[in-house]
C-alpha cells in the first residue's frame, strides 16, 4: 500500500465517523418531530371527541373521558408510548381557571374551552432526548352537547 492510499483511509476514517454520527442524529431528530406531531394530533383528537358531548368529559372513568381516552390513544401508537391524557373546562372569560365540566343544563356562554392534554414517551429515543413530552388542545363550546 502506498504512503497517499494510506492517508486516504485516515482521511475517510475521521469523516465517516462525523458523517455518520450526523446522519443518524439526523434520523433521530426526524423521528423525535414525527413523534410530537403524532402527540399533538392525539390532543386534537381527543378534544374533537370531548366537544360533541363533554358532560362529565373531566372525571375519570366517565363515558365521555373514556371515549376522549380511547381516541387518545388509538392516534397514540408505534413510536410514542402513551402516558396520561387529562380534560378540563375552562370559562372562556378566564382561561388559566380550571373548572368541572358544566351539566347539559349549565350556564354556558360564548368562547368556553374544552381542554385536553396529553403526555408520551419516545420509544427508543436517544439520552439527549426529554423523558416525557406533552400538548394540549383547546376547542370551544358553543351550547349544549348533543
């Protein structure tokens, strides 16, 4: 083997090692975003369901929270693990005020908040990335459930 083949093969030998760590790390970003997308349409999903018929939708065991969990959670499948997915109703005058969800009969007025946050894990995610990961959806309630 001659002096330049062997300076060659140091050559490729240091930047393969950085090429390939950023094109894996690459990869594990790709699916890390993948991941939030699918958790974040699990809220969105969640709340679409809890916004047809959202009486009793915050406590657990419930018809409506266990249909809210279940959508939750069939959007939640193959890379992300799900965790917890929690509701709550918020008056639309006073956001950061959580409340009971109101009885068909309550006093609802315009712009009330139906909130569904879910938590999940990563599978096979690298140590850099955090344990849990969450988001939460708002719909609005407009009137009595169906």
């Amino acid at each position: 083997m001659n002096r330049e083949a062997g300076a060659t093969m140091v050559e490729f030998a240091l930047v393969a090692v950085v090429a390939f760590m950023l094109l894996f790390g690459l990869a594990e970003v790709g699916l890390i975003v993948f991941g939030n997308s699918i958790g974040s349409n699990a809220a969105r999903d969640g709340a679409r369901v809890g916004i047809i018929d959202y009486v009793d939708a915050d406590v657990p065991g419930s018809p409506n929270n266990l249909a809210i969990l279940a959508s939750v959670q069939q959007r939640l499948v193959g890379m992300v693990t799900f965790e917890s997915a929690a509701v709550s109703w918020r008056p639309g005058g006073h956001p950061g005020v959580g409340l009971p969800c109101p009885p068909p009969s309550g006093d609802l007025t315009r712009g009330d908040l139906l909130e569904v946050t879910v938590k999940w894990k990563h599978r096979g995610a690298a140590a850099f990335v955090p344990a849990t990961h969450s988001a939460t959806a708002r719909m609005v309630i407009n009137g009595a459930p169906d």
